[in-house]
C-alpha cells in the first residue's frame, strides 16, 4: 500500500521494486497520480479534492465500519492538521472528519503539540535571505512572488502568502537539481480555475525534463535545468494559463 506518493520515482530504490513486485500495489492519494505510476497500481483511491491522504484513510474506516483505536484516531487527525495547514485551507468535510476523530478520542491539542515547531536559527536566516532576494510581478489582479533559497522552500512560500501576495514559488539549487515549492490563496484558484499541481508545476516539470505536481493550491517540482530557466518557464505557463501578461514590479 502506497500513501501520499503519486509519484513512484519519490520513492529511490523502493520505486523500482514496487514497480516489478508482484504482489498487489494499492495506491491512496489526495494528488493526482502521474501516468507512469497508475500503470503499475492494482487499485487507486484518489480524491484530489481532499486536503490529506488522512481523510480518505478515515472514510475508508467508515466505509467499512472499521474500528478505530485512539491512537489511529489520533494519528489520522495529526495527518489531517499538517496537510491543511492547521485547519486554514479546510473545508467542511475535513471538519466534520475533526469531529469525529476527536469523538474517537483523538485530541486536537495533543495533535498541535506534536506540529509545534521550535524557532530555528536555520530556518530564520533562511526566510531572511528570501525576502531579499524578492522578485514580485502583477498580472492584472494577481501579485506573484518569485525568490530562490536552498532551503525550507514551502515554509517561505506560505510565509509570502501571509504577506499578501495570491501566487508564490520558493525555488533552490541542490546537488541533484533545482526544487521548488508553489503556493496560491484560495481566491486565486476560485476565481483563475488555475490549479498549480496540474496546470503549473507539473506543465513546467514537464517541459523541463523534471518531475511536478500537487494540488490547486499548493504544488512542488524538480528539475536538472537552473533557477533562471525554471523561473521564466513557470512566468509563461502561468501567463498563457491567465491569457495575459506578467510584469514585474520595479
């Protein structure tokens, strides 16, 4: 059984057995699964449409009237804070999936004590080097930010979000390649349709010889090419994606 992976070369080694065993493979998912990855599954349970892979598991229990202890109970409800961001892009759904898991025994405090995350030095200097390293555009309506760090990619494009932008991309150089993290406000996707797993970070991946993906709102990638090239392919499909122009802000 493989979780929250639509993309079996994430995996290294592992990928490649999976992909020849021959036992039954059985992926569950909230991202849709890349084409190479549902030729080998016996079985897929995606919704792309959930906020954790944790949702879906606890359906599954429902479906099949499972019991469920307090430890998954609380295990999936951990599942379900750190996918949504600790409740900021849920929906009803996830909510109603909260309250039954907390009537299971699970605890939501207990779920943010173990979320908690110290301050850290790295982490810090990290946000610090990003925001000079600022690039900003606008696209009629839409702000987008640009800036390239080696790491905590996603931290710094939520944390850009807070700031006021609608679309952010945290890149980095690694040994093996470049990685980037993308991150929307919900009115962006709402009113754009742009969803930045399919129509952005898997596109530019694509082009690029690398690997992407992810939700509406929140989407990564890899690729071999450099920041520089990675940057102008993710400014013109987000532009043909808008049908219209991206300038940057001086």
């Amino acid at each position: 059984m493989i979780v929250d992976t639509g993309d079996l070369s994430l995996l290294g080694g592992w990928g490649d057995e999976l992909r020849f065993t021959k036992a039954p493979k059985v992926f569950i998912d909230h991202h849709p699964l890349v084409k190479s990855t549902e030729s080998v599954a016996d079985l897929i349970l995606v919704d792309d449409k959930a906020f954790s892979c944790s949702e879906i598991v606890h359906r599954i229990f429902k479906a099949k009237r499972a019991n469920m202890t307090k430890d998954v109970a609380q295990a999936l409800l951990i599942g379900i804070m750190f996918d949504s961001q600790h409740l900021a892009i849920a929906d009803c759904k996830t909510i109603e999936a909260v309250a039954e898991l907390c009537r299971k025994g699970a605890s939501l405090g207990e779920a943010k004590k173990v979320l908690e995350m110290p301050r850290s030095l790295p982490k810090v200097i990290a946000h610090v080097k990003a925001a000079k390293r600022l690039r900003a555009y606008r696209a009629e309506e839409w702000v987008i930010a640009i800036t390239n760090v080696k790491s905590f990619q996603a931290s710094i494009a939520n944390s850009l979000l807070d700031l006021g932008v609608d679309l952010a991309f945290a890149l980095g150089s690694h040994e093996d390649g470049v990685r980037g993290s993308l991150r929307a406000t919900q009115s962006f996707y709402s009113k754009t349709g742009v969803h930045l797993g399919i129509d952005i970070a898997e596109k530019v991946a694509s082009t690029l010889k690398g690997k992407g993906g992810g939700h509406s709102t929140a989407a990564s990638l890899f690729s071999s090419f450099g920041e520089d090239k990675i940057m102008d392919q993710f400014l013109s499909t987000l532009s043909e994606k808008l049908q219209t122009k991206i300038k940057e802000i001086k």
